[in-house]
C-alpha cells in the first residue's frame, strides 16, 4: 500500500463522513424516529454507487492506481460501510460461490447485530 493510497483513503473518508452527516441533518430523521430513512437511504444509495463506479471506472488506470481508494475505500466508505459489503456480497455472488455468499451475508448480519447488542450490554 502506498502513501498515495492511504491519502486518497483518508481524503475521500472525510469527506463520505461529512457528506452522511449532512444528509443526516438535512432529512431531520434520527434513529429514535419510526424508521431510520436517513441510514437506509445512505446505504441504498452508497451500495447503487459502489456498483455503478466500479462498473465505470474498473478498467481505468486512474482508479485502480488510486481512485478505488479515494472514491470506493474512502468516499463510500465513509458514506456508508453497507456499499462494501453489498459489493463483497455480489462479486461472491456473481462468480457462483453461493454458498459462500449465503454464509458471509447471514454471518455478517447476525454476527454484526450480535456484536453491536454485547458492546452495548458491556457498555451498559
């Protein structure tokens, strides 16, 4: 890993990070709310763009030099950690390893809500 990657990382990270908040503000929806829009739509929205930009630019020298790392590792990223999975989920799915997928989206589901659910009882 270069340091040219690392600061693409880290310069598109900040700015997913900014761009989130910003939608969340905007939309007024927080967690307490019936629904979580704010959070859904981001992850609908960055697993759309995870797709499309690699779709895009994946034969590109540009992004795969450093543009992965700034727009997928860092914008996306840091928009939401959903648009990685979704991608992870798909590239197992499209190159049939099924059962491999079924296992890494249950695993990451339920093993995601259960470490979530033990931090906070620990924190509590």
């Amino acid at each position: 890993m270069t340091l040219q990657a690392w600061l693409a990382a880290a310069m598109g990270g900040a700015l997913g990070a900014c761009l989130r908040l910003l939608i969340v503000f905007v939309s007024g929806v927080t967690v307490t709310g019936l629904f979580p829009w704010a959070t859904f739509i981001i992850n609908i929205a960055g697993s759309f763009a995870i797709g499309l930009v690699w779709g895009l630019w994946e034969s590109t020298q540009w992004f795969m030099e450093w543009g992965r790392y700034f727009v997928v590792v860092g914008l996306l990223g840091g928009f939401t950690t959903f648009s990685a999975f979704s991608y992870e989920s798909l590239s197992l799915i499209s190159t049939g390893r099924m059962a491999t997928a079924a296992m890494y989206i249950g695993f990451s589901v339920i093993g995601c809500i259960a470490a979530a659910w033990l931090g906070l009882k620990l924190g509590q």
